[in-house]
C-alpha cells in the first residue's frame, strides 16, 4: 500500500507568493535579511569609527596631559633649583658675614693679646729690675768691700814695703856708715905707710 504525503499545510495564510496572513505581498525575506546585515555591518563600521575617534581623542588627550604634567614637573623642579640657589647664596652670605665677623674678632683679640702681652712685658720688666736691685745693690756692696778690703791689704803691703824700704835705706844706710868707717879706719892705719 502506499502511503500518501501530507501537502503542507497552511494555517490562516496563503500557499501563494510570498504574502502576509492579510495577502499583502511582502518582501522577499532575503532582501530584509540583506538590510539588517547591511544595517549592522554599517552599525559596526559608524562604532568602529566612534572607537577610533575616542582612541584619538583619549590619545591626544593623554599627550596633552603628558605634555601638561612635563611643564608642571619642569615648574617644579626649577621652582626647587630656585629655592636650591637661593638657599645656597643666602648660606654665602652668611658664610661671608660669619668669616668677616670672625676676622673682626681675630684682629680684636691680638691687638688685645698685643696690649696684655706688652704689659705683661712692661710689668715683668718692672718686677724684673725691682727684684734684681737688691741684687745689684748687693753686688755693688760687695765690689765696694771687696775694693775696700784690697786697698786695706795694699796699704798693709805697701805699709810694709814703706817699711821695709825705710828699713832697707837704714841698713843701707848703716851699711854704707860701716863700710866708710871701715874704709876710714883702714886708711887711717895704713894711713902712714905707703903700700
């Protein structure tokens, strides 16, 4: 036996061309599935355009930030350096008021070392012959008795060799009166006879 197919069957819709349930001819399906693929491959590129947009838009904007950020960093940094080298002249300036200051002080304090060293000189000086006048007076003293007592023991010698001169001219005195009494009396007797 042979079994019949069942023809499609169409509920509320025509078997005709394509058409609605209301018979109105409708678009070929394809041609709509080719819109909506067109609409969303166009959809697509409008957002891939948007994305590469905003990509560049984000890009420029990073490199102004960037660009922002370097000048801010380089404010910075010499707004450093500046306060740098304006601490470094202010500590020359004090460096320099500190060392002239300080010479200041070094030249006072040796003329003042000079003046106490010069009257420290002047009073060791004075205290110096103050305790060598007794000394020297002492010394003097003793020269004096030490003369003294020389010309006392020259005039003993001198008393002594007055003396003895005088005691010298007397036995030569004497001598000569014995040798002449001698020589007188030896005249005398030999005085009649002739040799």
């Amino acid at each position: 036996m042979s079994e019949k197919v069942d023809e499609p069957r169409y509920h509320g819709g025509s078997a005709g061309p394509s058409t609605d349930r209301h018979n109105d001819p409708v678009v070929d399906p394809t041609k709509n599935v080719l819109d909506l693929v067109e609409q969303a491959i166009k959809r697509q590129d409008d957002l891939r355009q948007m994305e590469a947009s905003h990509f560049r838009e984000l890009i420029d904007i990073r490199a102004t930030h960037t660009k922002e950020m370097r000048k801010a960093e380089a404010d910075r940094i010499d707004a450093i350096r500046a306060v740098d080298v304006g601490n470094v002249q202010r500590a020359a300036e004090v460096q320099a008021q500190q060392a002239a200051t300080l010479a200041t002080q070094v030249a006072q304090s040796a003329e003042a070392m000079r003046s106490q060293v010069s009257a420290a000189a002047s009073a060791a000086s004075i205290a110096l012959a103050a305790a060598l006048e007794p000394v020297q007076k002492d010394i003097a003293d003793l020269r004096r008795a030490q003369y003294e007592a020389q010309g006392q023991k020259a005039q003993v010698v001198e008393t002594r060799a007055g003396s003895g001169a005088i005691l010298g001219y007397v036995v030569g005195a004497v001598s000569l009166v014995g040798f002449l009494i001698t020589l007188v009396v030896l005249l005398t007797q030999g005085g009649g006879t002739a040799p």
